[in-house]
C-alpha cells in the first residue's frame, strides 16, 4: 500500500519529481543508477532437526524456535541493467551504510565515472557518515563518485530497491535461517541466480502521471 503524505506538501513533490526525472535517464555504462534500500531479518534457529519434505507428505518443523538477534540486509539494484548487489550486515550504523557504499564504488562499479544513487533520507544515509568512518581523503574519494538523490518522506514506494526487498522476502527470506552465515549464503544464491536471468524493472510511473494522479499533493498557487 502506498504511503503518502497529506495534501499541498511542496517538499515531497520535489523530491518525488526529482526521483522520477532520475529514473527517465537513458542507461549510462559509466554513470549507472542505483537504487538502495535496506530492511532486517530475524535470525531463528531450530530446537529440533526439521524433517524434510517427502513424496506426498511436507515438510515438518517445530514451532518453538531459538531466537538468535537480528541481521540487517542492504538491498542495491540497478533497474536498467538487471543487476543486484546485496550485503549482510550486523547492524545498520552510519559505519555499516559507508563500508557498503565504499564496496558499491570500489568493487561493484570501480569504473563507473559517477554513480547515480537513490535512497531514503534516514539520518545514516548522508555523505557526512562516510567523514566519521573514514580518514577525509578516503572520505572525499567515495563521495565524489556519487550523486545522491533522495525520495521523499512518505515515498518509500518511489524507490524501486523496495521492489527488489519484497521480491527476496518473498523467495528468499520467508524461511527459519539461524544465522548470519547461513542468510549470507542465501542471499548470495538468489543474487547470482536473479543476476543470471537479466530481470530489468520497467518503471512507468512519471512525473506527468504524478501530476495528475497526485495533483492533491501541489500546493495551490495562482496563476501569475
């Protein structure tokens, strides 16, 4: 269900019409666009070996279960390439959101010119979190290698790594998995998997659409 904010918010409609004009980009070898969401997963283990599907019969777990914490997943995906990069993490600080962003410059784009990204605006996202994981220089690299651009409150469903995040609970996570280890291993496998089939998104909505499907949210002015 979309979540959007009340009528006449110039704010989210900036931010959503910029999003939008992001996503209208032709595809770009060296300045890729990247969406990023992020979500968590419980990890839950077994108190007894669960007995595994057979003919004519399904498989059986128990329903008491070990609580083991929580991991935190942060989803990248470039929609024009049908590309996928997914990390496993502890937590999800403003160290964990910079080491990620470091992996996507550094190993997963090394000679993208510029990195085109997109994602929330919560208080970890932001290029100062890269200044108090690394030293400034390190810091400035990264940054100068991304444009940021921002959905707006309310409009996680304009972010498309959001897609992608309700596709893998959907195949991937919607099972026990105890540990760290074991959910890494099963993220990599649909990664590599999702990667090999090319699914592109085909986003239609527009700035166009907006404007009149959601004429609620621009603020009333007179013509001048």
């Amino acid at each position: 269900m979309w979540c959007i904010p009340p009528r006449s918010n110039a704010d989210f409609v900036c931010k959503m019409e910029d999003v939008l004009d992001v996503y209208k980009r032709p595809y770009d070898i060296k300045r890729p666009m990247v969406c990023m969401d992020e979500t968590s997963k419980q990890l839950v283990g077994e108190v007894r070996k669960p007995i595994a599907v057979v003919p004519g019969k399904p498989a059986k777990y128990d329903n008491e279960y070990i609580r083991n914490g929580v991991a935190n997943i942060f989803m990248f995906c470039e929609p024009l390439a049908g590309k996928r990069h997914v990390i496993v993490t502890d937590r999800r600080t403003k160290m964990d959101w910079s080491l990620c962003v470091r992996e996507l410059v550094d190993k997963v784009y090394p000679n993208a010119e510029r990195i085109v990204l997109v994602h929330d605006n919560l208080n970890t996202h932001k290029l100062s979190s890269l200044y108090d994981a690394f030293h400034p220089k390190v810091a400035k690299r990264i940054a100068d290698r991304l444009e940021i651009h921002y959905t707006p409150k309310h409009g996680s469903w304009l972010n498309m790594a959001e897609i992608e995040l309700s596709i893998i609970s959907r195949q991937c996570l919607n099972q026990r998995i105890g540990n760290k280890e074991k959910l890494t291993s099963e993220i990599s496998s649909w990664e590599k998997e999702k990667n090999q089939t090319n699914s592109k998104i085909d986003w239609q909505f527009t700035t166009e659409d907006a404007r009149i499907k959601l004429r609620k949210l621009y603020p009333s002015i007179e013509v001048r």
